[in-house]
C-alpha cells in the first residue's frame, strides 16, 4: 500500500518537475528573443482559464483530445504503439456526416445515433490493423501510419464528391440542426459530456473487468500473461477496437458539437492533427484515461491560451508553438521514460 | 540485495542534487525575468490606443500574395491614420472564432479584418455575438452577416482574362501549342479565376485572328481541350504540390503557367527554374504568372505578368472608413458588399482592385520582397533591385509590342462595359458546364 503511495506521490512530483521545466525553458527562449516571459505567461494562463469564457474555450479545444488520447493510452496498456488515431478520426468525421448531414432523425436521438455510427467507423477503420497484427505480426506503427494516409484520400475525396456541399466545395454537408449537440457557451458543446463519460468508461473497462485486467496483464509482461492462460490476441483486438471507438468520437465532436461550421472542411482543417496532439496528451496523462481528461485541459488551454501570448504580450505566433511544444514535450518525458523503462525490463 | 539498495540510494542522491539545480534555475530565471518585467515591450495593442485586428486563415503570412497583401494594407492604414496594428494568426480552423472573438473583446480595436474565404462561418457567428463591433471580411460577400460586416470581393476573373490573352498570345508569338494554370483548392471563388483565364486565352485567339488574318501560329491549331492546361492542387500552402503540378505542363510545351495557389503557387516559379537552369536560360520562354502581389520580381526574367488583386486597397479602404465613421453608411449603401475591381467606384469615389502590374508596381512590391526577407530570415530578392528593374524591363521589350496593345484594348474593353466576361463565382453547375464545353 504505501509502496503504492510512494509510486502515485513520486509520477506526480516527475510532473510537477517537469511542468516547471518546461516553464523555464520556454520562458529562457522568450528572454532570448527579448520578450517578457511573465506577462506571456500570465497572458496564457489567465487567457486559458481565467475567465468563463476563456475556460469554456479552453475545454472546448480538451474536448476531442480527451478521447484520441484514450486511442494512444489503451495501445500502451496493451503494450501496443497505435499512433492510428489521425486517420480514424477523419473517418469518425465522415461518419458523423453521413448520419448527422443525410439521415432525417428526430431530435435526440439523431446526436446519438450520428455519434454511434461515427465511432464504429472509427473502430472499423482500427480493425485491419489489429487483424494484420494478430495474424500476421505487422507492426501497428506501419499498419497504422498507412491507414491514416489512406484515410486521408478518402475523406478528401468524399468531400470532393458525394458529401460535398452543393455550391460551397470547400466543405462537406453539414450535421443538421437537429443532430448538433447543444451550444453551452463559446465553441463548447454538451459533447463534452459524452467525451468525459466515454473516458470514465475506458476507466471501468481496464480497471473493473476481466478483459482489462487481460488486456495490462499481456501489456505488462507478455510472457507471464502466456502461462497465466491470457488471449494476447484478444486483448490486441480489444485495445485496437476502444481506441477505434475513442478515435472515432474525437472525430464526430468536430462535426456534430463544434460550432460555427458543423461539418468538415475539404482541407480537413477542422480534424486535422487531432490524432497526434491525442499521443502528446495521452504521455502527459501518463496514459490513464482520467489522467488524460485534466493534460487535456491543460492542452486544450495551451492551444486556446497561445493566442493571448501573441495578443497581449507580443510574442510572435511561431515562437508561441514553439514554447507550448517545449512545455508538452517535457511533460511527456516521464510517461516516456516510463515506456522504455518498462520494454527494457521485459 | 544490498548492492541494489545501493544504487537505489545513488539514485535518490542524484535527484536530489538535480532539485536543488532545478530550484537554483527556478529563482534565478524568476529573478532574470522579473529585472526583466520592468523594461518590457508593450502589448501591441496597448490601452488607450486604436487598433485593428487582422486574422489570418490557416495559410497564414509568407506567401508573397493574398495573406502578405492584407498586412501590407494593415501596415499602410496604421501608419497613415495612427493606428496600431495586431495580428492573429490562426493555426488551426478552430482558431477563427477564438481569435475573432479576442479581437472583438478588445474595447480599442475599431476594425476586425477577417483575411480569406474560409473564415465565412466564423465571421458571421462573431459579427452577431459583437453587433457593436466593425468587421469586415475578403473574398466573401455579406450574406445576411448583419449591418456591422462588410464583404469585399474583387473581380478576379476580368484580371485572369487579360492575363490569359497575354499568356496565350505570348505562346503564338514564341509557337508553344499550350498555356496552363495551377490553382489552389476547387472552390467557386478560384473557378472565377479558371474560367475567366480560359475566357481570355479564346478572346486572345479571336483577336489575332481578326489582326493579322490568320490563326495564330501553333496554339491557334491546338485543340480547345488542350490548349489550356490546368490543375487544381486542393491546397494554398503546400509548395511541393504547386511544384508537381506545374512540371508536367511545362514539359508538355506550356509556354506560360499562371498561378492561383498563394503559397502554393511558389512552386510553379520553383518547376520553371529548375527546368530554366537545367537548359541554361536566363530568360524565357516558358514564363510564369504571378498572382495576387505583383510578383514580377520573383523570379525576373521569367515573370511575364502578375494578375494583381489588391487585398491591401481593401483592407485600407476599410480601415479608413472606420476611423472616418462611414463603414456602416457604406455597408447599408451596398448592402454590406463593396466590389473592388476594374472601373469599380465606392460612395462615387473610383477605387479599383485588379490590374495587370506594370512597372510602377514593380518598385512598390520589390519594397516587399524586402519585408519578407526580414520576416522569414530567408533570402528572397534574387538580385539587387536595380538588376531586377533592368532584366524585368529587358524581358518586357522584348515581346512584341502587339501583345501589350490586346492587353489594353481588353482591359479598356472591360472597363467601358462592352466587354463581358463570366463570372464563375456566381454560375450554376450547367452554366459552367456550358462554359467549359467552349472554353476547354
């Protein structure tokens, strides 16, 4: 017990240190550049949080990156390194289109039904690779990367073609009014709810059942797992399958609870990066699915803060990315100090 | 067992040493940064000033055109009226409303430039939010976006016109059989430019016929279905797709490329370089055609012309009507949509939007070819002003002085209304099919 405690107390004092680095690094390179590092800073933080509307803003960024990041974190419980959260987000898009743009619903249940279809096809589009894996050993990594490009082309073309907006090529049909989430406040919607209760769920299923404790068995150490009778294929096909499903909300929250646009764009601007951004907040999360709703937070307050940063304190736009890329990445460094210690050890 | 308690032990020291370095930076940057705090520059929009806001799309500044333009406008209204001028750039498509909304929160900002087409959606949900607040938006018009919006769009596709007859009479004098375009995303707003390039090439076509007698030599005989290359790359940014896209029609004997890709349609110019040194020319043909800017000093010698649209008369008409008052008269006057174009007049004053450049123009924008180098540290300029005034004239006169009379006559044509050429923006899919069926 207090072996746990000590665990618990020491991952959260790596982030605290490593928040703090991160801090003084980013605020070297604005003394660097002759900026005043603590009116941005202060630009940053009270831009993010320090307002209601800053907040919801904030949250309203969190939102999707909550849940690609569950796509991040359940591969490494299964000691698997699924970066496919990009691709299946775009195809979690379409489907929210398809369902939310074309299908004529009832309110209520149009959301929902738009927003179970979306995440199928997330998980749809998860399923090749945990085939490939299982029956063939292909790398996730290769297998994942492929499929995000390939899902690229598609939505592009999609968008170009039958999902396209008559008279406005540069978008996708968007949701109907009937299949948005409603608006709380700025670009918020009430699919933050969904995105919070899908994390807890994750949560229950790693923690509170026989398939989780499958699934970090065979991710803790493979070969124990073998002689304890666990299915590796299975618990392969599980983690690929949530982290389809995760990817694929992250998507439909773009399109079906994101205002002003409400469908996609042929750039895919709107989804682009979100799969990506999702590994970052899984590592800062230390890849738990509560852990990875508050680096959420804290990312989605980067992301919405860094404006301030240009806006009040003059620091220029490229040199906000790169601060907030120096404070994410040593952030990230425990849980990935973490990851190799434990292959290491296996 | 003790062995391992021993390093264990090590391990502990050394993060113990490495908190006590970590503290030791803490207060020492805390102690460098608050010295620091007291001789800081301001905010760019201080209290008490004026200002106005642009907000950029995705594509953001360094492309020499469209987004460098409106800054260049910004630039030129802050100085002239005393405004401050801040920007926004938005990184991701989700940034427009956040950032539209941090301009509008702002009590000393009397103008919200939203620079580009894609911000449409976002405009329209702040403008709403903030009536109180002036917007006003490029490239898209005011459709129900309320009394405080003001849309500003250009006519495109006449300037694509008279550089289309340009492009396609220089193909006949040098007998190329082609001319091509490389356009960014396939959007209403960039067909404009498309169809009114092809409209040009035909017009081009028909007037050598009627000047001289004959077909004009080579493209004259090119079937219409090939006699205007052209490539939609779906992106404004990416340079290696204009690159891609341009090589292919050079090869396949395209005498001029005009492009409409902002950032992108660098890489036109980068194709026509490579193959230009690779056959060991220092002036063409092929040529290129810049857009937006006038770009002729990018690659001199090789810019045959560039289609200007001038974001920055915009951006200073609107700023200039802000701090007068009139924005709002001016916007229910037009009903929230001015059009800059050719021979086009705001409240009765003559204000035009787009024209061929020519040399005067030259002077101005090697001015910001200069800004551009201190902005993204990379060399620009290709050579010295001067060389770039001498070889750009040098290339000018050496083209028949016919070509440069079609222009005029064109442009006067369009000016006075006797000649009309389609707007693509504003046709259905028939009608533009219809078009296409004639112009290739």
């Amino acid at each position: 017990m207090s072996g746990q405690l000590v665990a618990r107390f020491r991952s959260v004092a790596e982030s605290g240190v490593a928040v703090a680095i991160g801090i003084i690094a980013g605020g070297l390179i604005m003394l660097a550049f002759r900026y005043d590092p603590i009116r941005a800073y202060i630009a940053l933080f009270t831009g993010a949080f320090g307002s209601v509307s800053g907040l919801l803003e904030s949250l309203a960024f969190a939102t999707p990156l909550m849940v690609s990041a569950v796509t991040f974190a359940v591969g490494v419980r299964a000691s698997l390194f699924n970066i496919g959260a990009e691709g299946q987000a775009y195809v979690g898009a379409i489907g929210a289109i398809i369902v939310g743009g074309t299908v004529l619903l009832p309110p209520g249940v149009h959301p929902i039904a738009a927003t179970v279809f979306a995440m199928c096809l997330g998980a749809a589009w998860a399923l090749p690779a945990a085939i490939l894996k299982i029956w063939r050993g292909v790398h996730e990594v290769v297998s994942t990367i492929m499929l995000n490009w390939i899902a690229f082309w598609l939505t592009t073309y999609l968008i170009r073609t039958y999902l396209g907006e008559p008279g406005r090529t540069e978008r996708a049909i968007p949701a109907l009014p009937t299949a948005r989430y409603p608006v709380i406040g700025e670009t918020l919607t009430a699919i933050i709810f969904v995105t919070v209760g899908f994390c807890l769920l994750v949560t229950i299923l790693l923690w509170r059942t026989g398939i989780g404790f499958e699934l970090r068995l065979v991710g803790d150490n493979p070969e124990a797992a073998k002689y304890a009778g666990a299915s590796s294929s299975r618990a392969i096909l599980v983690s690929f399958l949530v982290g389809g499903l995760a990817a694929g909300l992250a998507g439909a929250t773009q399109i079906l609870g994101r205002p002003p646009s409400w469908t996609l764009y042929a750039t895919l601007g709107n989804v682009l990066n979100l799969g990506f951004d999702g590994i970052a907040v899984a590592l800062i999360g230390r890849n738990h699915p509560i852990g990875g709703i508050f680096a959420a937070i804290f990312y989605g307050g980067l992301l919405h803060g860094g404006r301030f940063m240009e806006y009040q304190a003059g620091v220029a736009s490229e040199l906000v990315e790169a601060i907030n890329g120096i404070i994410v990445i040593a952030l990230a460094i425990p849980e990935i100090v973490a990851i190799l210690r434990r292959r290491r050890e296996s | 067992m003790t062995k391992t308690l021993g390093i264990l032990a090590n391990r502990s020291a050394i993060t113990r040493i490495q908190g006590i370095i970590i503290i030791a930076i803490v207060v020492i940057a805390a102690a460098g940064a608050a010295a620091y705090y007291f001789m800081a520059t301001p905010p760019p929009c201080p209290s008490g000033s004026k200002c106005i806001a642009i907000v950029t799309d995705v594509n953001g500044r360094g492309d020499l055109a469209f987004n460098d333009m409106a800054f260049l406008g910004g630039d030129m209204a802050a100085k002239d009226f005393g405004l401050k001028l801040v920007e926004l750039i938005s990184r991701k498509d989700s940034d427009y409303v956040p950032n539209l909304e941090t301009a509008a929160k702002d009590p000393n900002i009397i103008l919200v430039v939203a620079v580009g087409f894609m911000l449409a959606d976002a405009v329209n949900a702040t403008a709403h939010k903030y009536p109180d607040k002036n917007f006003m938006i490029i490239d898209y018009p005011n459709l129900n976006f309320g009394p405080n919006v003001m849309g500003i769009v250009y006519e495109e596709h006449k300037a694509s016109a008279i550089v289309g007859a340009i492009a396609t009479l220089t193909a006949a004098y040098y007998k190329y059989a082609r001319i091509g375009v490389v356009l960014g995303m396939e959007v209403p707003l960039i067909l404009k430019f498309e169809i009114g390039y092809r409209w040009g090439a035909d017009w081009a076509l028909k007037w050598y016929q009627a000047k001289f007698n004959e077909t004009a030599p080579v493209i004259g005989d090119t079937p219409v279905k090939e006699r205007v290359l052209s490539a939609y790359t779906g992106s404004f940014s990416d340079i290696v797709k204009g690159y891609e896209a341009a090589k292919p029609m050079y090869e396949k004997g395209a005498a001029v490329v005009y492009q409409v890709a902002g950032q992108c349609g660098l890489g036109v110019a980068q194709a026509l370089k490579e193959s230009a040194t690779a056959k060991g020319l220092t002036k063409g043909p092929p040529f290129w055609i810049g857009v937006d800017a006038d770009q002729d000093w990018y690659v001199p010698g090789f810019t045959l012309v560039s289609a200007m649209k001038r974001v920055d008369k915009g951006v200073y008409l609107a700023a200039q009507l802000a701090v007068q008052g009139k924005l709002r008269q001016v916007i229910q006057e037009t009903g929230g949509t001015v059009v800059l174009g050719i021979g086009t007049t705001v409240s009765g004053t003559p204000v035009e939007g787009n024209s061929v450049s020519t040399m005067a123009d030259l002077d101005e924008f090697i001015q910001m070819g200069i800004n551009g180098e201190k902005l993204t540290g990379k060399k620009l300029l290709p050579m010295s002003p001067e060389e770039i005034k001498s070889t750009v004239a040098a290339m000018r006169n050496a083209l028949p002085s016919w070509i440069w009379d079609a222009a005029k006559e064109l442009e006067e044509g369009i000016r006075s209304g006797e000649i009309k050429v389609p707007n693509a923006q504003m046709m259905t899919a028939e009608e533009l099919a219809q078009w296409r069926a004639v112009l290739g």
